[in-house]
C-alpha cells in the first residue's frame, strides 16, 4: 500500500479513541465523527443509480452519537439530503430534535450525481475536504465512519488526518471468497468442500472432481469470483450430467442475468476465484452473523440473522430477519466468533460479517462456513436502527435481542421491497402515506416501520424498511400492511385519483418476492 507506514500510524490513534467510536457510547463524550458511507467497491451496473440514495442508510447513526452532548457529526453524501428525510430520523426519538441537537449535525454535499464512490468525489473536490476539516474541532477526537475501506478511504483519512473505524485493505483478502475460505480452515470452522484460488476452466474441472469424492452425495457446485457482491458474483454448474465437464463449465448459470458465461469466465481469470459445493437440503437456511474486533482484540458478537434470498437462482441477498433462529443462532455465534478471533490476530478492526449455510441433518442442524464480508453490510444499518431506538442489546448466548424492560424484539428488514408503479411515487407520499396506515415508529411501544432508502423510490421504484415487532408474527404483519400501503398509494397515483383518497388493502403475496440485489 502506498502510504502504508504513515496509515498505520493513524490508525494506531484508535485505542486511545476506541471507548469513544462505538455506536452505543454514551454520556459526556467528546468525538466528531465523519460518516461517509461510501460503496467503495465492485458493484453490478443496476446499482449504480441507487449510489445517491445508498449513502444515506447510516442516518440512524446520527441518533445514537449525537445522544452525547458534545459529540458531532459531519454527514457527507454525494448530492443535498432531502430536509424531510433529516426531519424524519430527528423525529423518531422524543424530545430529541433540538436546536442543539442540529447545531451538533452538519450535513455536507458535493453536488456530485457522478456515478462513482462518493469517496472518490470528496477527493477530487479540496473545497469539500476544506469544508469537513472545518466542521472537526479537535482532529485528535475525531475518526472516519466508513462503509468498507478501500484506498480511497485511506486517502482520505490521511488527507484529514483522522483515523478510520475499519480494518486496514492491506488485510482485504481475508473477505475474498478465497479468503474466507482459509481462515475458515485456519480457525476449523465447518466449511463446504471445494478449492480456492481458481482461475481457470481446468481448475474448475480439477475442483468438481474434489467435490465428487468428498461429497459424492452433492449434485451441483457453485463458482464464486473472489470480490462478487450480494451473490451476483456467483455461477452454478451440475457435477453430473450431459456432455463434458468443459461443456457444463461453458452453459454455467449465472446469479447476474446481466452477465454472460464468457464475461464470468474472464473475470475469474483476472481476480480468482473458488469452487464449493452448493450445500442444500429439504430444511435450508441461510444465517449470517455480525461482529465487531476493537484494537485491543476484543471480540463482540452483534447480531445474528436468516438472510432472505432470491434472484434468478437463489442466491442473491434480499432482505433478512433478526435474530436468526434460536436452533443455530449459538452454534453459529460460536463458530463465528472462532474466526473472528483469527482475524483480530492478524489485525482486523471493525464491523464485518460471516455468511453460514445451515441443514437440518438427521441430529440436528448442520452449519457451513461460506464468506466473510469484511465491511458493513445490508445488515448493519437494520441492526444499529434498532439499537438506537430501543436502547436494547443482543445477548449472542441466548441468540435474543431484549430491551430494557426484557422484551425481546424482531425484524424484517429489507433494502429492495419494490412493486408496479412504485416509481411514481416521491419521498414524500412515502412520508405521508405510513402513518395514514398506523405502520410508523411508536416510541412508546417501541414497535414500527422505519424507513431507509427513501431517495430511491423515484430513482428506482423501490424502498428499504426496517420492521421491528415484539414477535416475529407482528414484525412481518408490519411489513405487509407496509407493502400493501405502498401498493394502494401507488395505484391511486397511477390513476390520477387525489392523495384523500389512498386507502389500505390491496392483494397479499409473501414478503420480499422482487427486489433488486442489495449488498
């Protein structure tokens, strides 16, 4: 890495800081905290119009740090946030949108719809940067909150002179599918049979052999490119069947039906790549556990949850449900936590994620490590919402989140819920139409609809949500009468009738059935 030495100087700041950068701090800390919630990463072509609107997931983060009253926070994006959509996350908490509170929250765009990382716009832009320094009183109390860190993030912090909350891209390969893949192995965590480092149509061959005399039971093995996203950097091919193994690997299947066989196959060969077997069984699920590595190596485990998939093949990340069930959640927690111990040896900082599969076998439920993602995720901001909101905790032994009184919560979150003449609608018939429908945030009960993702639904057609209950039966009932307002509201808009007249009810079909890929 090219500024490497001086990096990790910076970086060295984070144990002094490091009681002060967690999300749940509270009292009289002083920080400042720069979030840029920047997808400093390879990401398919159908997401880059939703960039905008992606930047703006972490604005429950200014909840919980801004409850200390002498932290601030300076929030960058790539275009001007909506004044309502900042109204509406203030609003959420009683009490708490103040003249001080705001005076403690700067928001700074660069007017810049470029579809591009937003970090590589702030570096382009020194009037910005000017800006955002301006905006940190003491750069010795101040660090960057970033969504993955690239080095474009490392950059940026040493222009700023600030550290970041994340783990260096020197130690990036461990949240490569090869990666992930050794430290699982490293750490003798359960993980499918397969190879790692592929790059060529003869490796591919060469590990469909392995797998077969494994796994002589398995029937199909997945082809995984060492830095695809939310499944889309995934391919599938039969380990029996007509015709040669080359002629399979050709006609593979692919997640992205936006890519062609020959675009996959040279993309392997430029970045690597695995073979797996496709683990699979009549009772399937697939866990995902999140967890945090402080500098000191301390490991907590934050979350568990049952990733919702779909897309062409099934496989693509649409939304998730916390917790995860109670039969696995420990046993992945465990496992989770084996590995999380192996990267902090090697230097890991932050939030990351550890993707599972789980079976049910003839005495239980079997799990499959399958990929790490060394970085923030479609089930960060989920989780923090509802931390923020309720003040409670997940206890990982027991696999539940309780809030203070002991009531334990659930959710249903989703990046992508979408639907026929979605895009019709603005943020703001999204902001009007919930609470006509008695699906919002209520302090009170601490049960609701929090929305995310707003900027999107003219842009894309789509909205994400958050949908906390007190059973999981409540969370999904939330999020369906949700959908069916959004469906009403946006039939209604179709055709030409007034606002007055939106209404509920519409008809029903299962939660999280179309969506684009999240991350």
């Amino acid at each position: 890495m090219l500024h490497e030495p001086a990096f990790e100087d910076l970086q060295s700041h984070l144990r002094r800081l490091w009681p002060a950068v967690t999300a749940r701090s509270v009292g009289d800390v002083e920080r400042t905290v720069v979030v840029v919630h920047s997808l400093s990463l390879a990401i398919p072509e159908g997401m880059k119009p939703l960039l905008a609107a992606y930047e703006e997931r972490f604005l429950c983060l200014v909840l919980s740090l801004l409850r200390s009253p002498r932290s601030r926070v300076v929030y960058v994006t790539s275009l001007p946030i909506l004044p309502r959509l900042v109204d509406y996350w203030l609003g959420l908490v009683p009490g708490f949108d103040t003249a001080e509170t705001r005076e403690r929250l700067t928001l700074v765009s660069v007017v810049d719809p470029r579809q591009m990382p937003l970090t590589r716009k702030l570096l382009d832009h020194p009037g910005v940067m000017a800006r955002i320094a301006a905006e940190i009183p003491d750069p010795s109390l101040a660090i960057i909150l970033p969504f993955t860190v690239s080095e474009l993030e490392v950059e940026l912090a040493l222009r700023l002179g600030i550290p970041l909350y994340g783990t260096s891209p020197s130690l990036a390969h461990w949240g490569t599918k090869s990666g992930s893949r050794r430290a699982f192995r490293q750490s003798d965590v359960p993980l499918p049979s397969g190879a790692e480092d592929v790059s060529s149509i003869a490796d591919i061959v060469q590990a469909l052999d392995h797998i077969r005399s494994e796994s002589p039971a398995a029937q199909e093995a997945i082809v995984k490119l060492n830095n695809g996203v939310a499944g889309l950097g995934n391919g599938f091919v039969a380990l029996d069947g007509p015709g040669k193994p080359e002629e399979r690997i050709r006609a593979i299947r692919l997640e992205d039906e936006t890519a062609t066989p020959e675009s996959f196959l040279a993309e392997l060969a430029t970045d690597g790549g695995v073979v797996e077997e496709r683990i699979a069984g009549a009772e399937f699920s697939s866990p995902s556990v999140q967890l945090r590595v402080g500098p000191d190596r301390e490991i907590d485990v934050l979350s568990t949850h049952d990733q919702v998939l779909g897309g062409a093949t099934g496989g693509v990340f649409m939304g998730a449900r916390f917790p995860a069930s109670a039969e696995y959640a420990a046993v992945i927690s465990r496992e989770a936590r084996r590995v999380g111990e192996m990267l902090a040896n090697e230097g890991v900082i932050g939030r990351f994620a550890i993707d599972f599969a789980a079976v049910r076998g003839r005495t239980g439920w079997d799990v499959y490590a399958l990929e790490i993602n060394l970085r923030c995720g479609g089930t960060t901001h989920p989780m923090l919402t509802l931390q923020t909101l309720t003040d409670g905790f997940y206890d990982d032994t027991r696999g539940l989140f309780l809030v203070p009184d002991g009531r334990p919560k659930h959710y249903l979150a989703t990046d992508h819920l979408e639907g026929p003449g979605y895009a019709r609608l603005t943020p703001d018939d999204v902001f009007d139409v919930l609470p006509e429908h008695g699906v919002s945030w209520n302090a009170d009960r601490q049960t609701g609809v929090v929305l995310h993702l707003v900027s999107a639904i003219a842009v894309a057609g789509l909205v994400g949500l958050t949908a906390i209950g007190d059973t999981p039966e409540e969370a999904d009932a939330l999020y369906e009468r949700t959908r069916q307002a959004l469906d009403k509201a946006s039939a209604q808009v179709r055709e030409g009738s007034s606002r007055s007249r939106i209404a509920q009810g519409s008809q029903a079909r299962s939660p999280l059935t179309t969506h684009l890929p999240s991350d």
